[in-house]
C-alpha cells in the first residue's frame, strides 16, 4: 500500500513528545512490512536535519492556495529509516513555518490550515492516487473535509489519529474561507478543527483502547463526548508502540553502559550489573550521594495533563524516604517553570534530588537507564510512551491506572499502579515499590525482567493499522453521507 502520513512532529527531525516518536515509529514497521510510506511535515526554522539522508528540492514550483491568493512553494525531500520524508516549505508573507518552536505561535490555526490545504494540493498536482491518507491530530484533520469538498477525484480513504483530545484547534468558522471552503458548510459560528476529522475521517482511532472508551465520557471526552460518541462505528484504539531500535539499552549510543534482559542475574544484586555502573555514572554527573537507594526518575512536560502536583508530591516524600530523585521536564508555561525552579534551587544542594528544567533528548536516556523507579502520575494519558521506554531499560514503572498507562502497566507484575489523582494514593504505591526494593529483591527482579521481556515494539501495532487500512479499501464510499 502507498501510505501518507501528514502530521505536526517527526521524530528526531521535529519532536516535542510522542505524537513524533509515534510518526517515525509506525512509519518504519509499515515500511518494513513492505509499504511504502511518505510523512508529510512543516518545514520549520527549527527542524533537526542532520538525520535525513539524501536531502534535497524535489519541487520548486508547486503552488496552494492560501487567503485569497495561490502561493509558491517548495517541497523538500529526504530519507529516514526507509520512509520518503517531504517537507513542505511555504513562500507565503506570513512565514507561517520560519519560527523556531512547532507549535505555540499565535496564528497556529492559520498555520496548520494552510499546511493541510497544501498537502492536498501537492498530492494533486503530482496526479497522486495513494491507498491512505493518515492525519495525525488536529493540526492535520481539516484534510479529510477539504478532500471531500474540494478534491472529489481523490478518493483515498483517511484515518484520523487522535494523539490527544485536549489539544482541539479551536476557532472562528470564517477561517475555512482562507482555505477555499464556505464557512456554512459548518453549522456553528465557532468551529473545532479536531471534530471536522472527527466527522469527516473514514476512521477515527485513538492510541489506545482505554482511552478510546473514556473520550466516550463527560470525563474524558474534553467537551467531544458528544460527537464521539454519534461517530463511535468508526473509533477504535490501537495502542501504539516504542521503536525498539532507537530505544534499546544494548546499543543506545548515549549509555556508557550497556546491557539487555538476557544478563539479568538471579541470584541476588545487583542483577544486571551494567545497569548500577550506569547509576553511579548519573550520580556523578548530578552530583547525587553513591547510596544503596532507590532512584526515582520522570522524564515530562510540565502540563496539567501529566499531575505537576503529584510529581511534587512524589519528589517531597522520596527525600523523607530515603530515595533519590531525578525529574527531567520541561514548562511551556513561565508561572510553573518558576515555580519548579524554587523546588530546584531548595534541594539542589542535598545530594538526593537533581532537577533540569529542560527537554533534553540525551538526559532523557540517561534518565531511563539509571532510574530504579519511573514515575507517571499523569491525571489523563491518551497512551503514554515513557512508561514503556522505561521498562524496557530495566526500569519499574509508577504509573497512575488512565489511558494507555492502564492497557501498559500492571501493578505487582510489571509495575506499580495507583487509581485516583491524590497524594495519599501515590503515596502508597511508592511505599509499596520502595518496601519492594529495599525488602524483596527477587519481586523487583522479577518486574524488571517482565517489563523488559514484553513486547512493546511497533510490530503488533503496525499489523493493526494495515488491518484497518484494507479494511477500508474495501468500503465503497457513501457520497450522500458527505453532505450530511
Ligand atoms: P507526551 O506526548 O504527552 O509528551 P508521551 O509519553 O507520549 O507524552 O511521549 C513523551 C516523549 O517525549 C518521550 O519520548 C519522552 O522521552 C519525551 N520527553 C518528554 N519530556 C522530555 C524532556 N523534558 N526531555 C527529553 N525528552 C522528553
């Protein structure tokens, strides 16, 4: 099959969390199970392209149409991991993607509305007829309803990926005139980019199958339930992967020190030797006591979705129990990065908590590696992906029971889980997981052989997109539903 991706982030070339490290992911297990794949993607100022191979100008004149005008533009094109990568550069005044940062600009809807109408008319101009057109989030999921108005003879089927619901592309419904619709074909005065995917995919899957279920509900559902719940014949969760060739203890080139499941010891500690050299070596770097403990990692952003105040609470009561703490995270928002910036010069000097503020891909491993205990206490997870990358770095998982983080972690098998968002029960479960270290080695041992063991690669998850992809080759088209 001749698979698009049209997405915000690709990992490494432009990462800001999972929704890039799942477009590189997927992409290459498709391309590995023989399908040909191309990930369509701005070209930011702030791209890394040190790992795109064979980097050039595929077409300098294809043109978009954007607010009135038609636009020159450029297209890009390189290899990753077997997959055609092509970015998209727009000649447009605004200079919509000549920022340093992905998202986060004040006119990020206008940016990402030109962005999608260009991908349909770049396909069209090449006379292109793939099998699959997957967009990714809302910054993609206006394509399904401009391929359907504006472009009937491509009758490529779409899925939409919702990565997550809270982040929904809100805006006046005038704004679809700058991409060549008329706003009345949306009954409201204010219209919600993600929910015109929603409505106009062919199919609509979320990252995971818990969290498929709760956007169903008031809870989970960020004010969509509604709409989801009318299109929910076409929903279903796939829980997404790691790449376990970039994720992999035994060869990633930022450890000093490697290891792999098979050197697991039995009989008694330090079962995977490797992985303790790795520990003192972080100690050393972030000037942490060498002290048979326990370390806590987290590796985030600093959002409400993934519990700042849990994390708190966790660092506060792993230095009264005897723990170290290493928190790698990052704040979009200045109010919070202050706020952890206290935390960070109060207990910069004890020996036992080391804090970057910061998103550091290289830390990030290193975090991974030397931690003992990782910590999730996310208050929603569409899925999740630390959790995973962790076990499989010989690391336990603390997670909060939510989303992907509840299809991935089971308490006392490969990990500890906790249910409501409070600090008594986080807690709980980290004195549960430190009673476990310091007091049973053989159950920690056991854990971290589990996670480390399972199978979190793209493999099982790939095969379920391509199940779903020939699903939908074979649903002929309802025309009449369009209008509806
Ligand atoms: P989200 O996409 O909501 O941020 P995920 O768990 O799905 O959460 O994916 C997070 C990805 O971003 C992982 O690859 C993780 O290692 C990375 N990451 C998150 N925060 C940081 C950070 N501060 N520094 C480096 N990497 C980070």
């Amino acid at each position: 099959m001749e698979i698009i991706h049209i997405a915000a982030e690709l990992a490494p070339v432009a990462k800001v969390g999972g929704l890039g490290d799942v477009i590189s992911g997927l992409s290459r297990a498709l391309v590995e199970k023989g399908h040909q794949v191309e990930v369509f993607l701005p070209k930011y100022d702030c791209l890394e392209l040190s790992g795109l191979d064979h980097l050039e100008v595929t077409n300098q004149n294809f043109t978009s149409y954007f607010d009135g005008k038609w636009h020159q533009n450029r297209i890009w094109k390189g290899l990753l991991h077997g997959f055609t990568v092509l970015l998209f550069e727009s000649y447009d005044p605004h200079g919509f993607f000549e920022r340093d940062k992905v998202y986060g600009e004040h006119d990020d809807n206008d940016r990402f509305l030109n962005f999608c109408r260009a991908t349909l008319d770049y396909i069209q101009s090449q006379n292109r007829k793939p099998d699959i057109l997957h967009v990714h989030d809302w910054h993609a999921a206006a394509i399904p309803l401009l391929q359907k108005h504006l472009y009937p003879d491509l009758t490529t089927k779409t899925v939409l990926t919702i990565h997550n619901l809270a982040y929904q592309g809100f805006t006046e419904r005038k704004i679809l005139e700058k991409i060549g619709l008329p706003p009345q074909i949306f009954p409201k005065e204010w219209v919600n980019l993600l929910e015109l995917g929603i409505i106009y995919a062919d199919h609509i899957t979320t990252v995971s199958p818990t969290y498929a279920k709760e956007i169903l509900t008031k809870e989970g559902g960020h004010g969509l339930e509604k709409v989801l719940q009318k299109y929910s014949d076409k929903l279903s969760g796939i829980l997404n992967g790691i790449d376990e060739k970039f994720w992999n203890p035994e060869t990633d080139p930022i450890l000093p020190y490697h290891y792999n499941a098979h050197e697991i010891k039995k009989e008694k500690p330090p079962f995977i030797e490797n992985k303790v050299k790795l520990q003192s070596h972080t100690r050393r770097m972030f000037s942490l006591q060498e002290k048979r403990c326990p370390i806590v990692g987290c590796v985030t952003r600093l959002v409400h979705q993934k519990g700042p105040e849990l994390i708190k609470d966790a660092l506060y009561w792993t230095l009264q129990n005897g723990g170290q703490f290493i928190l790698l995270a990052a704040a979009s928002d200045p109010k919070t990065h202050q706020e952890f910036y206290q935390i960070k010069r109060e207990v910069m000097d004890t020996q036992f908590a080391h804090i970057e503020l910061t998103y550091n891909e290289n830390l990030s491993h290193l975090v991974y590696g030397a931690a003992d205990i990782l910590i999730v206490p996310s208050i929603f997870e569409p899925c999740g992906l630390t959790q995973m990358i962790a076990m499989r770095y010989g690391t336990v998982p603390l997670v909060r029971k939510t989303g992907g983080l509840a299809d991935t972690v089971f308490d006392g098998e490969n990990g500890f889980t906790f249910g409501p968002p409070t600090k008594e029960a986080l807690t709980n479960s980290l004195e549960k997981a430190f009673h476990t270290w310091f007091s049973e080695p053989h159950t920690w041992q056991k854990l971290v052989e589990n996670g480390m063991n399972h199978d979190f690669s793209w493999n099982r998850s790939a095969e379920k997109y391509i199940e779903l992809y020939e699903k939908l080759q074979k649903v002929i088209p309802f025309p009449e539903k369009i209008n509806s």
